[in-house]
C-alpha cells in the first residue's frame, strides 16, 4: 500500500491552457471580463449585457440586447416531465443537487446533438437555470407548483420573484443583477476547468455543465457564503463577533469568506456586493448583520492579513433580501452558467483534449509472487 502523500499544490499557478474571457488577478487585484473591468460593468451594465458579451465576444447594440433579453424570456419555461422529476426530490435533499439532476434531465429532453446548436442550448440553459432551483425548492419546501414563464425583464428579477414572490424594492433586483454579474465569470477555477477538461472529450453541453456543478458542490469551491452567513448568524453584535473570531484563530479553525486562490492583495468584487450590502442594510433597516460582517472584515485583517472574497458580503446581502442560505450556491450556478457554456464553446472551437500526466510516486518495479507464496 502506498502512503506517501501527494506533493502538488492543485495546479495553482500553473498555466492549464489559454483562454479570451477573463483576466484574473492581474496585479494582484484585477478581474475583466473580454477587457472590460468588473468595477464598470457592475456599475454601467446589466447581467443580460454581460451574459451576451461573454457569450458572443461584444457587448450587444440595444436591439440585439432587447433580443437576447426576449429569447431568454421565452426560454425559462420547463417541461411537465422535468417538473415532475424536479417535484420527486425531497426537501432535504441539497440544492446542487438538484440543479445537477436538473440539468442532466433537461439534456434528455432537449439533446444537444450536433454541436451546430450550442449557442442555442447555451441561452437555454442559462435561461432554466432559475426556473429548475426555485420550482423545486417552492414545490419542496411550500407544496406550491409556480409559474415559471415569468416574462420578467432580467434573470435577477425573473429569479427572485419565482423564488420569494413580490420584490420589496427596486434596489434588490439591481443587487442582485450586480450580484450575477459578479459571479459570471472567473477564470480556470475548478468547475470551470472540470467543464473544459469534459468538453474536450467532445461530450454535450448538458454533461459538462452537470461535471462542473459537481465540482462546485464541493465545500472547497462553492458553499463559502452559506458558511459565512452561519458564522455571522451565531454571532449577537460586532463586539461579540471579535471575540468570537478571536477565539476562533485561537483553536486556527477556518473562517470562511477570506482570502484566494489567485488574489493577492484583494478581491474586486468584495467592495462592490458590500457597498450594495450596506445600501440593503439601510433600506431594511438592518442594525446586526452589516454591523457583524464589518466587524468580522476587520479583525480578520488585523489578525491575519486574510481580505474578504466576493463570498462573504454575499451572505449579508442575500439574507437581507429575504433569501434562504440553502439557495446561496444555487445562485453561483445561475450566475457561472454563461462562463462555464463559454468555456465550453471556447475548448470546441480549437480543441485538444485535456489528458495531463501525473508524477509518479510509488513503488519502484517489482516482481509478482503467485498467491500460494505470499
């Protein structure tokens, strides 16, 4: 039996292949998507522009968002069959779950075949996506079959009012359009990188979308804003939560929401959703969860110079919009889905497939001994 441990760091600073959709952590702090940076898309655009520019190279014209935006609408109903599958799951059962199961029966009903349709299953499922999570989690959890064929102008309005029903205010759809945007894309992270290495196989879109939320419902990639909001929950002020943290550091558990593979000196998404998530906390009259966060953000870079990631301002905003924490990750799968169809159409358009060889650390040739004398 072999015990040594594998030395490797995950591939972390290792360059896998090229690609033209992101940028990450240029300077330690960077992000654009295709050339354009996250601080202006999130304040200038909408998630629908974005999804068109990461989908087809180029933000769209109005007339080609206006039809972007129609086709999507049109696109976020679900088969009866679906719904049926989706209405078998149980409660318990863990959201990515069901999004993985979702999707891989979406593709039974809708096959992708020739690679020619891609672009359309792409919109398909960057359209379904909400409407797959929310009918289950309402039929689930409420005993209520909703109408999913919304209409709504945006994915983010489309998304909370099929999952929470009326919309309080404007401000949480433009949260949570900001939030999608934030989220679209990143890069070769893991589930990303799990989609191309299955798209270079040559299989169907379904398949690599379902590989890649496997890899997402890992704790060490998706999951970090549920985690961070059951921290903050726990905590009833920030002079609690210092003291809390502390002790924390003192027995070196981990605290999730800190911290990056790739950032060095700071995530740029982190001030954006915490801007937006002191706006929430105003309007709400939230005088806890904001306060709890900031505190938490501050000692933790006093104490370990760990920033917070795009995750952990997450947890506040989303709770403070009325959203379940089961539902967090979901919300990342929605949001990625246009990065990982991209990554897709991106390893088809000049495709080799993604075979790495390991360093091998076992033990030297031997002969073998016949079973009677061992």
């Amino acid at each position: 039996m072999v015990d040594k441990k594998l030395s490797g760091a995950g591939l972390r600073g290792q360059e896998a292949g090229e690609t033209a959709l992101c940028t990450v952590g240029q300077s330690g702090t960077g992000l654009t998507y295709l050339g354009y940076d996250i601080s202006e898309l999130a304040r200038d655009s909408t998630y629908e522009e974005v999804a068109y520019l990461i989908l087809y190279g180029e933000l769209p014209s109005g007339e080609e968002l206006d039809k972007f935006c129609f086709r999507l609408s049109l696109l976020r109903d679900l088969p009866q069959e679906l719904c049926a599958t989706l209405e078998s799951i149980p409660a318990t059962a863990h959201p990515m779950d069901v999004l993985r199961t979702g999707i891989s029966m979406l593709g039974n009903f809708e096959p992708e075949g020739d690679h020619d349709r891609q672009y359309e299953v792409a919109e398909r499922l960057i359209a379904a996506s909400p409407s797959i999570v929310n009918y289950w989690y309402r039929y689930s959890h409420e005993g209520t079959r909703i109408d999913v064929d919304t209409r709504a102008k945006s994915t983010a309005e489309h998304f909370l009012r099929t999952l929470i029903g009326e919309v309080r205010h404007d401000l949480f759809v433009r949260v949570m359009d900001v939030s999608l945007i934030l989220y679209a894309e990143h890069e070769f992270n893991a589930s990303t990188f799990t989609a191309r290495v299955c798209a270079s196989t040559l299989s169907d879109m379904y398949s690599c979308v379902t590989a890649a939320i496997g890899s997402l419902r890992g704790p060490l990639h998706g999951g970090a804003n549920e985690a961070a909001m059951e921290l903050i929950r726990t905590f009833e002020g920030p002079e609690d939560a210092v003291q809390g943290i502390l002790e924390k550091l003192s027995r070196r558990e981990l605290i999730m929401g800190f911290g990056h593979a790739v950032y060095r000196e700071a995530d740029p998404r982190n001030v954006i959703i915490k801007a937006l998530a002191e706006e929430l906390s105003s309007l709400v009259g939230d005088t806890k969860l904001f306060p709890i966060s900031c505190a938490i953000e501050k000692v933790m870079w006093e104490q370990k110079k760990l920033f917070a990631n795009a995750d952990f301002f997450h947890a506040s905003a989303y709770h403070l919009m009325g959203i379940p924490t089961k539902i967090f990750t979901p919300i990342f799968v929605i949001s990625r889905m246009v990065g990982w169809v991209a990554h897709v159409m991106e390893q088809r358009s000049n495709n080799r497939i993604i075979r790495p060889s390991a360093k091998y650390i076992g033990p030297k040739p031997r002969s073998f001994t016949p079973i009677s004398d061992r």
